[in-house]
C-alpha cells in the first residue's frame, strides 16, 4: 500500500529483516525471535489461546499479511450466511425512499434518499421495501415536531393531499403531534414528541401487532389483529405536512435505540446504567420486554465487515497496549493513554499491515458511526480534560500517515456526521452526560490541525450543519429530562398588581412562598452549572476554528472559518423565505452566543500582545468595511439605497474622502453578470417546481431539518461582488486606487489582514477614524457577521420564547383566581368546591411542569450571561453608527441592519430578559441610553437614509422611547443642540401639512401620556387608579426649559394657538 501521508511506500521488500544484531540495533529492527513474540502477541488466534512457541507458526513481516487474511477468514463463513436474504422481506437490501413512484403530493427528498421534507399540503411517501413475515423495525429521526403520521402501508394504499398514512384500512400510524393513532379512526395513543426525538416503529407480523416507541420508551400496543394473509406486505411510510421534516434509518446506521441490547442491559442492571434516564424510563422499559424482543431493521448489517473491522480493531490495541524493550529482548505493557509512536520501524510496520486492512472498512458508514466513533469515545470515557488524552490524536496522525487521502476524508467525514447525529438526537438527561460526551471527541478530532483544516474546509460548513453542535435542545417533557429530580421544588410569581403585571416587590410574600422561591432558585443554579459545562465545550470548538496560529500546511485555522462563515450568512440572508435553507432561529441564538464569548476571548488576547489595540470591551466595526468592497454584503440594503447606485452617485467622495475610483468598465460588466444570473436562476427556479407539480414530483433537495448536507447556491455566492479592486501596495496621499471584492473562497490571510502596506479590510481609511489600531481585521469581520446573525433571525427567536413565560403568568393568575373563589365558595355547594378542586389541580400541574421549562429556558436563552452578550452588541452597534456617521455622505454605505439591531437590541433587553434580570443592573446603563437616545433623535430624519421602513423604524422608536421614565430622562441629557435639532424635524412636517407620523411623538413630549392604553385591563374600569397612569413628560423631570420650550419656541404659530 502506497501512503500519501508519509511519503513512503511500504512493499514487501522494505519488511526483510536481517538477523545480525548489530545490523538490527543500526536500523531499529528487533531480531527474529523478538519480532516472532511480538507479532504473535499483536495477532493472537480467534481462540485467544496462544499455543506454546515451539508449536507456533514462526511468523516475521514476510508471512504476516498471510497470517492476517487467514485469521480474518475465520467464522467468515457463517457470518456471511447472515448476510443472505431472510424470510419475510421483500426489496432491495439496501433499503431507501422510493422517490420514483411511492410517494404522494410534493417532497423535498435528501441526496441520501433518508430524509424528506413536505412541500406541499400533506405529502406521502414509502419506502422500496416491504415485509410480510417476522418482527421488523426501523427508525424516524424527528427534526420538526409539527403534523406528521409515521408509521406501515400496504401497496393498496392510495393517498391524496387529504389522506396520508392511517387514514386509509390498512395503513397504520402514530402521530405525536396531535398524539394520537391513526387507522382510519383515530383515538389517544403515545406521548408528544419533539424536534430531536427517534420514533421506533414496530411491526410484528407473526402475531399481527404494531408498536412504537419514542426516545427507546414503548408507549404500548397500537395496534393489535391487523391484515395479514397472501398479497399483504408493508411499507414503512409517513405522511408529513408543509415543511415538516425527518430522517429515516432503515439500517444503514447503527440503530440509536438497539432494542435488544437495551433489555440485555436492562436485565443485567437496570440501576447501573439506565436509572439516568430517570425511574419512569426504566419502569416503561421493563414493561416493554414482552413487546419488543426479537425485532431487526430492514436493511442487515455488514456482518462480515463489522467482524473483520472489530478484529483488526483489536490488533490495534494490542498494538497501542504492547511494547518492545529491546535491551532486554522481551515485550512489555504499556499505558495507553500515554501511547506514542517513536518511529518504531517494527511497530510502524505492523501498523502498516494492520491499516492495510483497516482502511478501506473506514469508509463505510456502518463501521464508522459502530466501530471507530464507539472505540475513540471509550477512549475519553475516563474523564479528564481532552488534553490528558492524547491517544486520538496520535490515532489520527496514524490514520493520515498510513491511509491514503480519499480514505482519511472520507473517513472523518462521516466521523464528524456520526457525532453530529448522535449529539442532536440524544435525550436529554439530567447531567447532560451524553452531550458532553460527544462533544469532547469532537474536540478531540478538532485539535488535531491536519484533521481540523480538512473538515473547515471541506465539511463542517459544506457537507455538515456544524452549527447544531452549540445549540442545546430545550426539553418538551421535563420529566423525561430529570427536571423533576434536578428543580424538585417549583415556584412562580403570584403577586400581581390591577393590571396582571407581576410586582418586583417581593417583602409581602409568606415565610412558605420564600422557602418555595430560594428551594427553585437553588434547583436553578444546580441546572445552570451542568448546561455551562456544555456551553463551555462549545465554546472550546470555536475557539479551535478561530485559531489563527496553525499556518503551517495551509492558511490558518480562522481564515478558512471565515470564508465558510460569510458563505453561511449569505445562504440565510438570501434565502429569507426558505425555510428549508436556513438555519433554524433557536440554533442560531445559541450559535451567536459561543461565537461572541470565542471572540471576545480572541479579541482580548489581541489586547494583552498589542497594548495600543482596543479590548473587547470598546469593540466596533470601522466604516470603511462598509464601501471598501472587502467584505461582501450580498444584496442585503444599505442606508443609502441599493449598493449600485451608491457607488455611481457617491464616487466622488469615494475619491476624496477614501481615495477609492470605481471603475465604470467593470461596473458595467458585473452589473450585466449579475443580470444574466438572475435571469437564469429565476428560469430554473420557474421550471423546476412546475415540473415537480406536474408530476406530484419529490424533489431531489438537502435541508437543515432532516440530513446534515449542504444545498447549493455556490453559483450564486460567485456572483454576488462588488466592483471595487484589492491594491498590492499602500496609496499616497494624493493617489487614487481602484478596488474591487474577491470571491469568498479566493480570500487569503493577506487579503484580510494586509501586509506590507496593503491595508487588508481597512483599506479606505477616512480621516476621521482615529490612528489607534482597533484589533485584528479578521476578527472585526466576524464581528460584523455576528451583528448581522442578530438581525436575521436571533431576535425573532428571543422574542418568541417569551410566551412561555407569558404561559406562566396566565396560569399563575387562573390558579389564584381558582383559589379565592374556592374560598368564597359556600360549604353546602359541594359539587362547585369539587369541581374547583379539579381546576386548582390541574392549574397547579401545568404550573409545575411549565416552571421546570421555564427554568431551562432561563438558564439557556435569558440568563445574565446571555443578557450581557445581548449589551454588549448593543454597544458595539452604537460605537460602529457613531463612527459611521463621522464619515458624512459615506454613511450611507452602512447596512440598514445595524440600525435595526440597535433598536431591537434595546427592545429585547428591555422587554425579554425581565423580570429574570434587569437592565438597570447592566454597567454604563445610563450612558448607553443616552447614546442611543442620540441616534434616535439625529436619524429619524436623517437625509443620508433613504429606505421608508427603516426610517419608519427609527420613528416608531423614537415614539416608544419617550413612553419610558428611563429613556425619556436620556432624550433629556442628549446635547442641546441635537434636541433643538431633533424639534425642528418633529416640527417640520407641520408646515407640509402631512404631520400625522410625528403627532403621536410631539403629544407625548408636550402632555406625556399619549393616546394608547398600556393596560391588560382597561383604567377606568380599575377600582383604583393605576400608579403610572400619568407618564413622566419632559414638564416634569427636571428641565422644564428643555424639549417642551423648544417646542413652543419652534412650533408654528397657528400650531402654538391651537395647542395653547
């Protein structure tokens, strides 16, 4: 086997030994006898019973890959017996989606023919194969949790946009979303399940029953009696609607419930090894022995590779476990956490025959996910950091030396995809062992530099959907995720004021509700420090991506990350209307929280070796990122209109003021480019779903929901540049540089960060940006690309979990309410108390179970942590308009985005993280109002921002920001001149007539309170009046000379009449 590794080709010539023993100490070759020991120690007989050496084969380098074959040829018979076609399946053996003619409505299928999202009202599709007889299983990774029927059909089946699997007789199904079983009638059946949950379906053809389970619980016998006889076989198949999705495992991977081994452990010991699943799962586990022995998947397993892998598997061992003391001439143990290869030939050599064999089994996904991911976890199963294991990444050194290089690639990649399968559809436990599991051998794998670059570069971001690795899934059913052993004591607010909001005063509760209170607070903390444990690992794998010290074999670490970053934000910015494309919201806001503390660690780091550098603390993006065309902004809007027109009106002072020309040739030829692709994708994007219509068609598609592989859009990505060209060199005072935008994969370090007079991403440097260096120019874009990850889609997320709290508070109030009226309810009416009773027990279950939820969801999304991440954006948002506006006309260039984080970072902060904390609490609090009460006041009627909404935005902030003691208190401390500023422009419309946008704010500035209710509860309806029924206005706090004279002072006459 030739190694592309190392260089060297090992043949059978290069393993001849030579017996003189001076000879073999000059080249590090044992003698005979030693190697003849040592090789029968490496490969012992199937037995495992070593024969006495006079009666052994007498083995050296020249016989040994014989020796090899002949052992990995035992028992291979009967293990391929198994592999031959067993009674009751009919089909191919390698078990798909029928996408040419079993399937219903329209689907997106994945490339692997597993995973299928519905696109149409309610699509259906089978599978290629079919049972009739025995005990069968397969499983179905839920990625969305909406509507969905899974479960068996028969080929009689027909279904339509209406009826799916289980609506018709002799299909069957279970549906966890509505949960319930479907065979025609339908009736309660099962739990709920969740995004990240495994439904096992069962079929037992010989009794006529059909199961399922859900995260490897049974939930009992759904089906009992059904059709059987001549004719009769069925089909796995689902029924899904609009935009749900899954993925299938027949039996390509190993099942992640193996159900038989499950029992076996089960019976052996269920305390040991499955109490962690919580006593409910261990009672409904042993429950189901009866149900689910005997069960296989459709498709077999390699038995034959899977016995030869785990036997060449253990010569590796042996190998990893056994010495060679040659002073001694004898064999020793060896600790194998401590393992290192010391260019050994003897051993090198053995390893060589080993991964001869060894290799080519690697690029089976079976093998993989059973053999070397189980092998490499066991490694790291003693603890410890990842640092005291440095087996794996000597195994991986091993695998680059002596594997050639498709076989290593492949090899880690459906590693990396094996992991990230298995940490997103992992069940919550309480100590989250599971997840942390698998996210230390990603580590593991990730420090390794050649293995790292590689999978940047080819993998996590292009065939994988790396992101899923930070974010933590939030439990739908507490109880299954140990909440209940881990929060044994729940409490929610119950004090609320005459309008349902709750009070912050806590001094009325009783000596009972305290002691609930601080039990809950501590249960809290407990859960806090194990997600942090998960946190912290994530954040760990970024931290390796973001390296920028490996350049040896390449560009770094961080320069690769961010060319697949800016690919990644252009493929959600782009494809807003996709839900199949993008990212999901809630993985995105954990994404945006490892990123940023992976940052700021960088970003100090910088700051402890370049004292001048700016730290993390006073982090901004300089404005010529903005026109300088270094960073690509795909198509995303800019305050000054579209980028086109930006650069014909504003190239001028492009010229003068950043010493940049835009040259019009080829402007002109990207613009027709750019015409060109638009016109062919929007003919193929026209064609390709008519024709899918046509023929009821399933679509050959990837997605986020369902396998982890990419979708295209790389065409696109090549196309979207801006016309402005990279200088080699640094521009002179008077020089005029024309630049221009590279493609994305095309970036180097150089190009980012400059050297030798080229400025990188700084180039255009305006003389209003002060000198100071700011920090290093890559981690400035990541910058950028974090504040726009806010705006795509992290806000609308932390917003939506909101509800779970406004759930709470409901609750909270039907309990109380239920609870007074009991007791005011008379004795003698029994029958109400009882009915009361009912209520309160069912108000207070709902409570528990949502205030354990609510716990995880505080701790994960609206924790202090959190909020400080979501401050600190705010303030670099702040700092980067403050320095972009320095920069006159050129501010238009600034993307409409950072405005729109602004206002709803202060919103989210506001409204979403209280009462859990307070932004009162953060540092520089005040400062940071006035700020942006700045901002507000100087750009809602800024003429350099062009876009209605964005200006309606900053409008309707304004208005909101004057309703608020706190807010309206920093409008007062802005300088004076922007207040008379800000005045006249509030003014202005008045003497246009058109003044209806502005009423609302001038009104609140001239009586306080306005027109809309603030109030769950109409006031006058109230018996007593609400404390903050008048809202401060600018008349009452302090400066009465300030807004409300400017107004008089400002306002036209006949307005001053009218509102005098």
């Amino acid at each position: 086997m030739t190694s592309r590794g190392a260089g060297t080709s090992f043949s059978r010539k290069n393993y001849r030994l030579s017996t003189e023993p001076e000879k073999s100490k000059a080249v590090g070759i044992v003698n005979s006898k030693l190697l003849n020991d040592y090789l029968h120690r490496i490969f012992p007989s199937a037995d495992g019973i070593q024969p006495a050496a006079a009666h052994r084969k007498h083995l050296s380098f020249q016989n040994l890959q014989e020796h090899i074959e002949r052992l990995l040829a035992e028992n291979a018979s009967s293990e391929d017996g198994q592999d031959q076609v067993v009674e009751g399946r009919l089909g191919p053996s390698v078990v798909v989606l029928d996408h040419t003619s079993g399937f219903e409505g329209l689907l997106l299928v994945d490339d692997d023919l597993l995973g299928v999202i519905g696109h149409s009202n309610f699509g259906s599709i089978r599978a290629t194969t079919c049972v009739y007889k025995g005990k069968w299983i397969y499983e179905v990774l839920i990625s969305s949790q909406g509507l969905m029927q899974i479960g068996w059909c028969t080929l009689n089946c027909r279904f339509n946009q209406e009826e799916g699997v289980g609506d018709t007789p002799d299909s069957y199904a279970y549906d966890g979303n509505r949960v319930r079983k479907w065979n025609v009638t339908t009736t309660n059946y099962g739990k709920s399940w969740a995004a990240g949950d495994i439904v096992s379906c069962l079929i037992d053809l010989d009794e006529g029953n059909i199961s399922f389970c859900l995260n490897g619980v049974s939930l009992g016998m759904a089906f009992e009696n059904i059709s059987r006889g001549s004719g009769m076989a069925y089909f796995p198949a689902i029924s899904l609607s609009f935009k749900e999705s899954v993925a299938f495992n027949f039996g390509s991977r190993p099942l992640r419930y193996p159900l038989t081994v499950i029992l076996a452990k089960l019976r052996k010991d269920c305390s040991k090894t499955w109490m962690k699943f919580g006593p409910h799962f261990c009672q409904d586990v042993k429950n189901a022995v009866v149900l689910v022995e005997g069960y296989q998947p459709l498709q077999d397993k390699p038995i034959a590779d899977l016995v030869k892998a785990q036997k060449l598997l253990g010569y590796l061992k042996n190998v990893i476990n056994t010495g060679i003391d040659v002073s001694e001439g004898k064999l020793v143990e060896r600790d194998p956490a401590m393992w290192q290869l010391h260019g050994e030939p003897t051993v090198l050599i053995t390893l060589a025959h080993i991964f001869n064999n060894f290799s080519p089994l690697m690029c089976k996904v079976y093998l993989v996910e059973d053999v070397l991911m189980n092998f490499l976890l066991g490694i790291l199963e003693g603890g410890g950091s990842v640092e005291a294991h440095p087996l794996i990444q000597q195994l991986l050194d091993l695998m680059w030396l002596l594997m050639e290089d498709y076989e290593v690639h492949e090899c880690l990649k459906q590693l990396l995809m094996s992991l990230l399968r298995a940490y997103r559809f992992s069940p919550i436990v309480p100590d989250l062992s599971l997840q942390i599991h698998y996210l230390r051998l990603t580590i593991a794998i990730l420090k390794h530099e050649k293995s790292r670059k590689y999978l940047l570069q080819n993998v996590l971001f292009d065939v994988l959907r790396s992101v899923v690795f930070f974010y933590i899934k939030s439990p739908l059913r507490v109880e299954e995720a140990g909440l209940q052993e881990l929060i044994p004591t729940t409490w929610w607010p119950n004090r609320f004021n005459k309008e349902g909001k709750e009070s912050k005063e806590i001094k009325d509760e009783t000596a009972e509700e305290r002691l609930r209170r601080r039990a809950y607070e501590r249960g809290c903390q407990r859960l806090k420090k194990r997600i942090e444990v998960v946190e912290e690992l994530q954040v760990q794998i970024l931290k390796l991506l973001l390296n920028n010290k490996d350049r040896g074999g390449g560009g770094a670490s961080r320069y690769i990350f961010l060319n697949k970053f800016r690919k990644f934000l252009q493929e959600n910015a782009s494809n807003r209307g996709n839900l199949t494309v993008l990212c999901p919201p809630e993985y995105m806001v954990c994404f945006l929280h490892r990123l940023i503390a992976a940052l700021r660690y960088y970003w100090d780091e910088h700051k402890m070796k370049s004292l001048s550098a700016l730290s993390s603390e006073d982090a901004y993006v300089p404005p010529q990122l903005f026109y300088n065309g270094k960073v690509d902004y795909f198509d995303l809007q800019r305050l000054g209109g579209l980028l086109s027109h930006l650069k014909k009106t504003l190239k001028d002072d492009l010229a003068s003021k950043a010493n940049i020309l835009i040259d019009p040739a080829e402007l002109q030829a990207v613009t027709m480019d750019d015409l060109d692709e638009d016109e062919e994708s929007a003919v193929s994007t026209s064609q390709r779903p008519a024709a899918a219509l046509a023929i009821g068609g399933a679509l050959a598609r990837p997605s986020w929901l369902s396998s982890p592989t990419l979708g295209r859009a790389n065409r696109f990505l090549s196309t979207a540049a801006v016309s402005l060209m990279n200088p080699r060199r640094s521009p002179g005072t008077m020089e005029k540089v024309k630049v221009r935008t590279l493609n994305m994969e095309q970036r180097t370090e150089e190009d980012i960060e400059g050297s030798h007079g080229n400025e990188g991403l700084l180039l255009g440097k305006p003389a209003e940006e002060p000198e100071q260096p700011i920090t290093e120019n890559s981690l400035m874009e990541i910058l950028d690309g974090i504040v726009m990850m806010y705006n795509l889609s992290v806000h609308q997320q932390l917003g939506k979990m909101v509800g779970v709290s406004d759930d709470v508070n409901e609750y909270a109030l039907a309990l109380k309410d239920t609870e007074e009226k009991m007791s005011r309810c008379p004795k003698r009416r029994k029958d109400i108390y009882d009915e009361l009773v009912k209520s309160q027990k069912v108000f207070s279950e709902k409570l528990n179970h949502l205030s354990r939820r609510l716990a995880w969801i505080n701790v994960t999304i609206y924790s202090k942590e959190k909020m400080q991440d979501i401050y600190w954006l705010l303030r670099v948002c702040i700092r980067t308009i403050e320095h972009g506006d320095r920069i006159g006309s050129l501010f238009a260039f600034m993307p409409e985005f950072y405005l729109s984080v602004v206002m709803n970072s202060y919103s989210a902060l506001k409204n979403y993280f209280s009462p859990v904390n307070s932004m009162e609490d953060l540092p520089g609090y005040e400062e940071t109002l006035t700020q942006l009460a700045a901002i507000l006041a100087k750009h809602f009627a800024d003429s350099r921002i062009v876009g209605t909404d964005i200006r309606d935005s900053l409008m309707q902030a304004l208005a909101s920001y004057v309703c608020y003691p706190h807010s309206l208190r920093a409008v007062e401390r802005i300088p004076e001149e922007q207040r008379i500023s800000m005045m006249k422009n509030l003014l202005a419309p008045y003497e246009q007539r058109p003044w209806a946008q502005t009423n609302w704010i001038l009104v609140r500035l001239w009586r306080g309170c306005g027109f809309g209710y603030r109030y769950t509860r109409l006031p006058h309806l109230l018996k007593t009046k609400p404390e903050d029924a008048n809202l401060p206005s600018l008349q009452s706090i302090g400066k009465v000379q300030s807004n409300y004279q400017l107004f008089l002072h400002l306002a036209p006459k006949g307005l001053r009449q009218v509102t005098g």
